[in-house]
C-alpha cells in the first residue's frame, strides 16, 4: 500500500429511514489493491459506495477518494472512476458499439483514441461479434461485460464494482476474477461487491459489513482464521430428512449434496445422537476446514443481524 | 429421459422454438413437468433458460412447436429473475395485488396473505415499500406474489442471483418447504450446485435442452481432480498469471491455491505451462475433489472441443450440454 490511500473515508455516517444504514465508518484502501466488501443485503455496502462516489451526501464524517473530497468534488471525482452498479445503467435500445461510443464521449474521449479505446476494451470483454446487436436483445451476461467494458474506457486509476458477477455463469466468472487480476498487475485499485465469497481469493483485503459497521477487515485467509473451529458435514441417504432435523437443531444448511453445519462449537455425537432419534440411520459426519462462506454465516449469526429484520 | 411416470403431468413442451429475429433462443425444446416434481434448469449465460421459462408461463409465444398446460396459465405461478413488483406499493400491497389479479376473494386473500408474510418472514416489513426492500427481502416478495394464489406449478427464473449467503440458504428454505407441500417447481440457476435442490435437471446451451441427473454430471467427470497448488502469501504475482486464462475456465483460483482440472497429474501441469507459465507446473500439486461446478464445465468445455472436431455435432442433442 502506498503513503496516500485512493480511498479515505474518517467517521462516515448516513442515516436513512430513521436506521443508520452506514454507521461511523473508517475505510482506507492503497493503491493497487484488490478489496472486497462483504456484507449480507442491507448491510449499506451499496450506500457506502454511492458516498465515496458523491452521490449521495453522508450526515456526517468525510470522504476522500483519489485526492478528490466526495462531497465538494464528486463531478470530477466520477470522472475519475470507473463504476459499474448493479442497476444495468446502460442503453438497451443502443448497440453494444453505440453505447460504448456514446459512454467514451461522455468521458471525454474522441477522433482516433475513442475507437482505439472501444476497441481495445471489446476485445479484452470479447464483444467483438456482439458490437452489433442491440444491448437489450444481448444475454446478461453480454450486458455485463459491455458494463465492465465502458467503466474501463477512460483508464480510470479506481474501479468500483457492484456485485459484477451476480447473474454471470462459472465461465464467466471464472474469467472475470482473472481479468480482474490483470488489472490489480496493472496498478489499477479495484473495489468490489460480491455474494460470491469462494471467489474472493483474488481479494489483498476484505472487510465485512454488517449494519453498517466493520464487523470485520483482513486478508481472507485473516478472515477465515477470526471464526474459528471445524464445520461439520453430513451425509446420508435420506439428505433432505437429515437437513430438516439439524436445521432444527444447529441451524445447518444444505450445500451441495451435504448438509453442513456452519456453527462453531458443535460436537459429531451431537449430530449423530440427533439424527438417531429421528431414525435416520446410515448418516456419515466428517469434520472440515471452515470456508469463507461459513466465516462470513458466523459472523453474520455473532451479530444483531437478522435476516429478515430491515 | 425421465418423463414423469405416475404422476400428472401439469406442463408440457413440444418441439418448442423460440426465434428473436434470426436468433434461435429456444431449439426444439420438450420437456414435461409432473405433479410435485422439481425441474432445475441449468446452463451458461445465453443458453435459453430464462426464454423457457418465459414460454412456459405464458409469457412468450413460441415460434413453433406446442405448450401444452393443464392447469391453465393464469394458476401458475411466476418470478422472474429482475425485481418487477411494484416498487411505490407496500409489501401487502403487492401481495394484495397480485391476489386480486388472480380472481382471490376477500377472506381467502386476507388468509394467504398472512400465510405468505409468515412463510417469508415479512411480516415486520408489510408496511414498508418494496423499493426499500434489500435484495434478499425482494427475492423473498416475488416468491410471495408467485405464491398468493396457490398455483400447482411455480416457475422461479434465477431466485438467488444477488442474494447474500445467509438469505440464500433461508430462501431456499422456503422454496424446499413449498415443494414438500407439493408444489411442482421448475427453477433456472447459474449457480450449479444448487442443483441438489432438484429431482430432475435439464441442461441447456446455445437454446437447446437436454434432460440429465446429477449423477450423470458427476459420471462423465470420473476420472478427473482438482489439483491444486498451495499458494502462501502474496498474491500479484499469481493474479497477475491468471489474467492470461480468461478463455479457461479449467484453471482458476480456490481458497486452498491455484487449480487446475485434469485427468492425470502430467496433464494438469501442462495445462498450468500453457496458460500461466512454465515455472508455476512444476510446483507441488494436491489432489482434490472437483466441485459439482467443475464436473459441468468439463461437460460443457467437452461439448465446445466436441462441436470444433465435429461439424455435424449439431445433429445430436447431447452435444449441446
């Protein structure tokens, strides 16, 4: 990390709707780092980063992004950044071309380096055999990659992304968390919004927000070391039986073909006595190593947070 | 593959196809959905899952071919995959809504109105406008309003997509708790391991449909690991290589290290040498157990290799998986 963070923000606070939805919140990220921002639906991950881009004044604390204060130099700042939200801000009654011509304009781009800078970006987004087609006839997964595309035509040092793989299929995704490593090579600092929390490896730091705090901020593997103790998997013929009673009893989930049983501390003859006395028999249960997704259960069920709670 | 047997079939496709312009979004699809059945139906960006389901609710005319429903459109029950209630209503509002819309009297709709607030736990929340909802609370709504009228099938284009991981796990909670009243369910995902939700899977790419098993995904992997190779403090430089690998999806980063999908040992550190470079294939390599989501990208990584050898490909149905 270098001397002056790209972003800086010193006791950030935002109430809406009587909740204080970001709640004295300190940030700081260097350059060239990849930082993840986690946090469950409502945790104020999005309203945080409407602050840092200046569309949306705080109720108190400062904010600082590229130099630039959110509040008095926000029009500067977004020109600055690249952001890409989750609402698809596009146009798609436009051609992928036309809307990343139009974009490139709007930031000020023209003659012979807008069309190197289309280009450049629509083949490192493979859009080259998509340039044609309306953005709106284009499968999702198109339409983010021209997202991506446009938020990168102007070189920006800062790239914001709201939830970019949400809705992409495993190739996708799979390319984009190593396109996204080429980009921190390249010095650019990456802020990101994931539910995706396997894939967050790409990540230097994360930081967990839970109602609107920093519940938590490390290195993932910080992250997953701070929630200690095995999770339990389960597996049996009846799966469904078996995730009904230790969803019962330990609040277990069914991932994949297990039930898994995220909360620390839980005993295998618990489990097993458990599944004995509502006569599932033949169960296997076998201890493994906590993953980012069980840290982040933990952390969530350790809070105030409820999930169905605003 | 695995029509439906005792039970009565709610929905049927037939040679449906689905053109947008000269775009074949659906290619002669059949598929069959039974009473009480669970129908995931999986497959990359662009393959034609959410035009399936569209077609199926009756949102779309099929270009050709037949959809057959018993029930009647108008009992099924439909969420698309973006937020489409209405934001300026309430909570009860949209379900009060959406009940009307489907013909509900005064007591009855009153009756499952509350059902719905306590089977997504909404009911704290009944008075505030759906605009202000969090993501996983409007997932929670559309499945609601899906719900009101008790349809006989419900069809769920994408439910999780944006959902955080604790909300996931609560709306499927529901989903499982809906399908064990017996609600046949027919849902799109591209998440792959939410596969396990399902009793019959239909994978689909480039608009067609072909009908498989977990298992069978999981068999036409046999043979193949993770192999993974530990990678310990500073990542930049393993980024900074896997930025050559966008177009292969069979390296990628995992909790434990850099992966790679392969058969044998030798094979997977030559892929390594191809894509991120000499020097990361001679590393120490671990055995893994492949995740359901790399068994389907092996499956479909095939099919690609299959359709370049083999121009005629297209003429039989298992190629497109």
């Amino acid at each position: 990390m270098s001397a002056s963070p790209v972003i800086q923000t010193r006791g950030l606070t935002k109430v809406l709707g009587g909740r204080k939805v970001v709640d004295t919140l300190d940030l700081a990220v260097g350059s060239g780092e990849v930082y993840g921002f986690l946090g469950p639906n409502g945790a104020g991950k999005t309203t945080t980063l409407r602050i840092l881009l200046g569309l949306l004044d705080p109720d108190s604390g400062s904010s600082r992004v590229l130099g630039l204060d959110s509040q008095r130099q926000g029009a500067a700042l977004r020109q600055a950044v690249g952001y890409v939200s989750q609402l698809r801000s596009l146009y798609l009654d436009l051609t992928v071309e036309e809307n990343l011509l139009f974009f490139g304009r709007m930031y000020g781009l023209e003659g012979n380096r807008l069309h190197e800078r289309v280009q450049a970006e629509a083949s490192r987004f493979h859009l080259d055999a998509d340039l044609a087609r309306l953005l709106g006839s284009c499968p999702t997964g198109v339409q983010r990659r021209c997202s991506l595309a446009v938020a990168l035509l102007h070189q920006p040092k800062l790239l914001i992304l709201d939830e970019p793989t949400s809705g992409m299929d495993t190739t996708n995704r799979r390319g984009f968390w190593a396109f996204l490593g080429g980009l921190a090579a390249e010095d650019t600092t990456v802020i990101l919004t994931t539910h995706h929390l396997e894939e967050v490896q790409v990540c230097d730091r994360l930081c967990l927000m839970l109602t609107g705090r920093l519940r938590f901020e490390g290195s993932p593997r910080e992250m997953v070391e701070s929630f200690p103790g095995p999770v339990l998997l389960v597996s049996a013929q009846k799966l469904r039986d078996a995730h009904r009673v230790l969803k019962q009893a330990f609040g277990a989930s069914l991932v994949g073909d297990r039930v898994r049983i995220q909360r620390a501390g839980v005993e295998i003859g618990s489990v097993e006595q458990e599944l004995k006395r509502a006569g599932i028999t033949g169960a296997r249960v076998q201890t493994v190593e906590p993953t980012l997704e069980d840290a982040f259960v933990r952390a969530a069920g350790s809070s105030n947070y409820d999930q169905a709670a605003p | 593959m695995n029509p439906p047997s005792q039970s009565e079939v709610l929905l049927e496709l037939q040679q449906v196809t689905v053109r947008f312009g000269r775009t074949v979004a659906l290619d002669a699809a059949d598929l069959r959905v039974g009473s009480r059945e669970t129908v995931a139906v999986l497959g990359p960006d662009g393959a034609g899952k959410s035009t399936l389901l569209r077609v199926m609710a009756g949102l779309l005319r099929p270009s050709g071919g037949e959809v057959r429903c018993q029930a009647g459109r108008g009992a099924l029950g439909y969420a698309g995959s973006t937020f489409d209630l209405y934001g300026d209503l309430t909570v009860e509002q949209n379900l009060e809504f959406f009940g009307r819309l489907r013909g509900m009297e005064h007591d009855r709709l009153e009756e499952r109105i509350a059902a719905m607030l306590a089977l997504t736990g909404l009911q704290d929340a009944r008075d505030r406008l759906a605009a202000r909802l969090s993501g996983g609370m409007k997932k929670g709504l559309s499945l609601a309003c899906a719900l009101v009228h008790e349809p006989p099938l419900l069809l769920l284009d994408e439910p999780t997509v944006g959902v955080d991981p604790v909300s996931k796990h609560a709306l499927w909670d529901i989903v499982m708790q809906v399908v064990a009243e017996g609600t046949a369910t027919v849902f799109t995902s591209c998440y792959l391991e939410e596969a396990v939700y399902a009793s019959r899977l239909a994978a689909m790419a480039g608009g067609r449909l072909v009908e498989t098993t977990v298992e069978e995904v999981l068999a036409e992997s046999e043979g193949w690991s993770a192999w993974v190779q530990p990678v310990r403090g500073d990542l930049t430089e393993v980024r900074s290589r896997l930025a050559r690998v966008q177009h292969e999806p069979r390296v990628y980063l995992r909790p434990a290290g850099l992966t790679v999908l392969a058969a044998e040992e030798d094979q997977g550190r030559r892929l390594l040498g191809e894509t991120v470079g000499g020097d990361w294939s001679d590393g120490e390599l671990v055995r893994s157990e492949l995740t359901f989501e790399d068994a389907f990208v092996l499956l479909e990584g095939r099919s690609l290799r299959d359709e370049r050898t083999d121009p005629d490909a297209s003429t039989s149905n298992e190629a497109a998986v």
